[in-house]
C-alpha cells in the first residue's frame, strides 16, 4: 500500500533505510528529515521543501553575522594597524624606506584583481609571490627597522587576506539562508561595519597625533574596498562561479551538515518537480531518471559524483530546455528529460543511455554517435534528427515515435546529401513507417548480442534506399518498376535486399546502392514507373513480364519472390545474390543479412523475434521447403546436403511424439542450417549452424530412442555436419 506524507510537516524526522517505494510527499516540510539508504524509487516530492530547519537557519545565521563582524574587525584593524606601522616612516632616508608603504599597497591591489578576473586559489599564488618579491627586495636595500616593519605589514596583509575568504565563505552561506539576496547583503554589510568601526579604531592606538589621520584614511579606504570585494566573492559563490571552486565546496557542505539527508537513497525514477532542495545531500544516491524539473537550490546541494555536478546538466534537468545548446561528449546517463525541449541540440559523441526521453522534442537533433542504449524515446520527435551511428539496442523504446523524415549521416563538403529517410524528398514518413524502419536496426542488433558481435565494428559498406507501399503491392509491377529503373541507373548498382511487410497493409522494400546515386531521385522514379506498370491491364502486365523474363530470369523470379511473401499474414524476406540468382529466405526469429561477399548492412534486417507455435507450424514448414527449394545443385555436395535437409524436415514434421511448438523450433534449426549451406565457410554462419546441431541434439534427448526422430536424427545430423565440416 501507497504511503501518504503529503502537505505534512516532518521536519527533523528520520526514514533512516525504510522501504517507502511510491510514497507520497507532495508538498511536505521535510527540512532536517533523514532520509539515508532509504528505498523511495517512484516517491513523489513534487513542491516539497527541503533544507535546514527553522531553528537551525536562526542558529547558524546568529553565528554567520557573528563570524561577518569578526571579519570586519580583523580586516580594519589589520589595515590600520598596516597604515600606523608605514606612517612611522614618513621622510625615508632610503630607497628601501620609500619603497615600502607603495609595495604594501601594490601587493594589495594585485590579490584584488586577480582575484576578480583569475579566482581565489590564482590570487592566493599572486600574493606569496608578490611578498616573496618584496621581501627579497626590502631585505637587499633596507635596515634592521625597515625589514621589521615589511614583516608586520606582510603579516597584516595576510590576516586581510585571510578575513576576506573567510568572509566570503560565511556570506555566502548567509545568502543562502535568506529568500532575498538584497535583504542578506544589507544584513551582512550592517554585521561588517559593527566590525568593523571597532577595529579601525584599536589599530591605530599609541598612533602619535600626526599619523591618525592619514592612517584612519588608508583604513576606510581599504576597509570599504575588501568588503566590496568579500560581497562580490560571496555572491558569486552563491552562484556556483567556477573561479571560486576553493571555497565553494566548502559553502556547499557547511551549508548542508545540519539540511535533509538523502545520502545513499534509492530514489530512481522519483519526481523532485518544483522542490526546494538548498542545504540537501544527495551523495551516493541513486538519481536514474529521477525528475528535477523546476526544482530550485540544487547548486547549494551536495551532489558531488552524481550527473548534478556538472551546471549545465543540472541547467538542462531543471529547465527541460536545452534547444540549441551544445552536449557534445556529455555524460547524460540516466536522466530525465521526459518532454524536455532539445530541438536544435547537438549531443554528438553523449551518453543518453537509460534516459528518459520520452515525449521529447529531438527534431533537428544531432544524434551523431550519442548512445541511447536502453533509453526510454517513447512518442519523442525526430524529425530532421541525424542518427550517423549512433547506438541504440534492442532495450531502446521507440514507441510511437514521431518522424516525418531522418538523416542517416552529418552533411559535409564531400558528401552534401546527408541520407535522407525516405528517400524521395518531396515524401514524409506516414504514421508509423519510422517504426518499420528503425526495427530492423534493433532486429539486427539483437542479432549482433546473440552472437557476440560488436555492431560498431561492422563495416557500412552501402547506402540503401527504401521504398514504402502504403496500399499494397502489385509484384508484377513492383518487379517491373526496379527492372527498369535498374537498367535506366546501372551506375546506382541497384541490388534488392529486405522485403518486410504485414500482407497487403504495408509494405517495405529495401535496396541497396552506391555512394554516389541519388536517392531520392532513384525512389521518386521507382514510384513513378510502379504507378504506371500497376496503371495497365492484367494481360498487358503479364505479357510484359512474359516477354522481359524470357530475357532476364531474375525478374521473373523476384515477381514471384514477392507474389509469394505477400500472400504471408506477416512476413520478413531477405534476398541473396548466388551467381547471378535471386534467393528468398523468410524469416520470424534467426536471421542472416548480406550478400555472396560477407557485406552486412547496418540497416538490413530481421525477423518478427516472436514465438512461432500452434498455427505458425505451417508458416515455418512452408518457408523452410521454399529454402531448401532453392538450395544450389552445382555440385554432388550441394545435392547430398539438399536432400539431407529435405528428409531431416519429413522427420520432423511426422514425428507424432514431438509436440507443435518443439516441431517449430526444430525446423527453424533447419532453416539455420539451410541458410549456411549457401555458404559453408562463413564464420556467423558456420557458428549458427553449428548452434543449431546442437539444438536439435537437446530436441532429440527428450524423446524415447526408439522414436523416427531419433532414429532420422542419428543418421541425417553426422552427415549434414560432416558436409558443412562442422566437425
């Protein structure tokens, strides 16, 4: 049962490891509250506020003012007490004396400035080198007075320096208290100048009647100066400056000692929208796909080692706008962005993987080389997106994506077209074509992790082209339309490749081309010859076809290679090039993609990767008798393995011990090993046969040895293998 918290008030309350799975937080006080090691996967804390609690804001801010006016003190004093040493040495008889109050002030004024421009940590290394310089100087040309005074002046210009970063620090976690930073400047300021006024004045004492005044001068001046100059420091400290990282982690973990403790949480897929989250610890805890958007005071959190840490991720999950900007190299492992808008964004070369983008505008987006392993892009839009290798996985959720149109690759000067999908531009991607087209990538994919292939390391040797029939197919025209646009583009190389569909309703034909061909001419020219070959009479199409097959037999074969594969429910096909002849090999679970010469193509595809049982028997004996059909008879091995394969499938199918889906399963063994036999020396392939051997070894253990199964497979398997030497 769902916990519920919300609107309460749990201020200092500890959830110390509780398992408080969905909770319900909305709108809780949960300042002070524990919640270290807790489970709160799923917990909803939209509008909580986190942080310190009351009383521990009026503590500490008591002792911030208290540590201001310490700082005003030390920082007076130390100026006039700087200003009543080199006073004492008015009317100098040497260059050393003269040079000394100028060297003091000088080395003040450097720490100052580069303080502003370079930081703290690179004006601390200005001052020691700007003291060492002077002191080296004044000891080479002073006496015995004037070295001692340069040492007290140094060591008053130290506890300035000092007091400056410690008032910085301390204003900083002031500001951090109050909800107005002009309430919080107009408090510290008071606090520095309580101080302050003291310090001055005990400074100059034992100062004779001639030296105060100048010295109660230098001190205002310098006073007044290095408080602008902590007020500055403070507040961009506040707002996490990257110059004054020396002390801002300091700010941060003083600040979030005594806040809400998420340290070492389980808070994945939890929603922190519109939370007030300032002074909070979310050290170790587990933020996968955990929603921040709106939420305020993260930068005054401890998030150190969480994808937080980096401002302009932490930016891009509060705001959910990161339109236009640049990510390239980001890590954006899990996280939320579900409805952010990214249109115009670059994340070539990022980690999104196990993000979620889920209704998120991608369209435009550079996706170059971007991992979205098992990242969740459910109805998010890519239209105009470039996708050049980029890394999705079988786990990765595209439903419902929304994609008029895709690029495949980047432009640039050698190759301006950048890919375009579909090809012809003046056409768009109806409701769900970019489903079909991005399925087979994923089919593939799988393909590649079941075999232990890297996909990154298959070469992209083509471009392919893809052609969607959105009210069916006529074969005979089809056949006819790449005939002629084959012969009108010999440069294009034309080659068929996939044919996928589900019967009539839509049908995708994928080909393969050269680098060089236009794409999009080629699809526009294939419709264009498609409409006007489905255009004519029935008798007319068939003498056509009559008369072109008389002098091309692969036209006649792929009219009834597509004749065939639509009158399937769901069909996937795939065609091969042997010596000039077209083979169909259709497929529902194992496939294999390429061509006589190993080429593998990034997009070519895959089947329906769903279990085939019950009816689909007769789906799976029939495609495995169209393969075997097809099978080479060029030589006395081709045949034996033929009419092996052709008697291990009769033995199968009769087997009455063998329940249907066990049948199935076999004989999609038989279509692996049909499949190899067109070419026994490849590697994938040799491996899957080899796979499939031992499958139907394991069907056979299952059944009594007296079995026709196992009697045919103790005899067909050794002699199928011997031909293929998989032993």
């Amino acid at each position: 049962m769902t916990r519920s918290y919300a609107r309460q008030s749990l201020r200092g309350r500890s959830f110390n490891g509780q398992d408080l799975r969905q909770a319900d937080f909305r709108g809780a006080d949960i300042r002070g509250a524990n919640f270290s090691n807790a489970v709160l996967a799923g917990a909803n804390f939209t509008g909580v506020r986190a942080g310190l609690s009351p009383l521990v804001v009026l503590g500490l801010g008591v002792a911030l003012l208290l540590l201001l006016a310490l700082t005003g003190f030390i920082v007076a004093y130390g100026s006039a007490f700087a200003a009543f040493v080199t006073s004492l040495l008015e009317a100098p008889a040497t260059a050393g004396q003269r040079l000394l109050p100028g060297a003091a002030l000088l080395t003040l004024a450097i720490f100052v400035w580069v303080t502003l421009r370079r930081g703290l940590g690179a004006a601390l290394g200005a001052f020691a080198i700007a003291t060492s310089a002077t002191v080296a100087i004044v000891s080479a040309l002073g006496t015995g007075d004037l070295i001692a005074a340069l040492l007290v002046t140094a060591m008053a210009l130290a506890g300035m320096i000092a007091a400056v970063i410690l008032g910085a620090i301390v204003l900083a976690m002031l500001l951090g208290l109050v909800p107005q930073w002009g309430v919080g400047l107009a408090i510290a300021g008071l606090a520095f100048a309580l101080g302050a006024l003291p310090g001055g004045v005990e400074g100059v004492q034992g100062a004779p009647p001639e030296a105060v005044g100048n010295a109660l001068i230098i001190t205002a001046m310098t006073a007044v100066g290095l408080a602008v100059l902590i007020g500055y420091v403070g507040l961009r400290t506040q707002g996490g400056d990257p110059r004054y990282r020396l002390i801002g982690p300091l700010v941060t973990s003083l600040g979030s000692r005594w806040g809400t403790c998420f340290r070492g949480a389980d808070l994945s897929e939890a929603d922190f929208s519109q939370a007030r989250l300032s002074h909070s610890d979310f050290r170790s805890a587990n933020l996968s796909r955990t929603r921040w958007a709106s939420a305020t005071g993260l930068a005054q959190a401890r998030v150190e080692h969480t994808y937080l840490a980096d401002p302009q991720t932490r930016q891009l999950v509060i705001t959910q706008n990161g339109q236009g900007q640049t990510f390239d190299g980001k890590d954006l492992r899990q996280v939320n962005l579900q409805g952010a808008h990214l249109a115009d964004a670059s994340f070539i070369g990022a980690d999104l993987s196990e993000a979620n983008l889920a209704q998120t505008d991608l369209s435009r987006a550079r996706l170059v080389r971007a991992q979205l392993y098992r990242a969740n892009l459910s109805t998010a839009c890519f239209t105009g997106a470039y996708i050049q290798d980029w890394g999705i996985s079988t786990e990765t959720r595209l439903d419902q994506v929304v994609c008029d149109y895709i690029y495949m690759r980047l432009p640039d000067r050698k190759d301006p077209d950048p890919c375009r999908k579909p090809d012809n531009r003046a056409e768009v991607f109806q409701p769900g074509d970019f489903a079909d087209f991005i399925t087979p990538i994923l089919k593939t994919l799988d393909l590649y992790q079941q075999q232990h292939i890297d996909p990154r390391s298959v070469a992209k040797t083509y471009k392919t082209i893809d052609l969607f029939h959105h009210q069916g197919l006529d074969p005979g025209a089809a056949a006819l339309a790449l005939q002629q646009l084959a012969t009108q583009h010999p440069e294009a190389g034309l080659e068929v490749l996939t044919l996928e569909g589900r019967g009539q309703d839509k049908i995708r034909l994928q080909a393969r081309v050269n680098d060089q061909a236009d794409r999009s001419q080629l699809s526009a020219q294939y419709f264009e010859h498609y409409s006007q070959f489905k255009a004519l009479p029935y008798p007319d199409l068939q003498a056509l076809l009559a008369g072109i097959a008389e002098k091309d037999s692969q036209i006649h074969r792929l009219g009834a290679m597509l004749e065939t594969a639509i009158q399937q429910p769901r069909f996937y096909v795939e065609t091969y090039q042997n010596q000039g002849e077209f083979i169909m090999s259709q497929s529902k679970g194992n496939i294999q993609i390429g061509d006589v010469q190993g080429n593998i193509s990034g997009l070519a595809a895959a089947g329906d990767n769903q279990a085939i049982t019950g009816s689909a028997l007769g789906d799976i004996s029939g495609s495995v008798t169209m393969l075997i059909g097809q099978l080479p008879e060029a030589s006395e091995e081709q045949i034996q393995i033929k009419a092996l394969l052709a008697q291990l499938q009769s033995v199968i199918e009769s087997e009455p011990a063998l329940p249907e889906e066990d049948k199935a399963e076999a004989l999609e063994q038989v279509k692996t090993l049909a499949e190899a036999s067109y070419k026994p020396e490849d590697g994938p392939l040799k491996k899957s046969a080899k796979t499939a051997l031992k499958i139907l070894k394991g069907t056979a253990a299952t059944l009594p040895d007296a079995t026709a199964l196992v009697e045919g497979f103790n005899k067909l398997l050794p002699a199928i293998a011997t031909l293929l030497a998989l032993i």
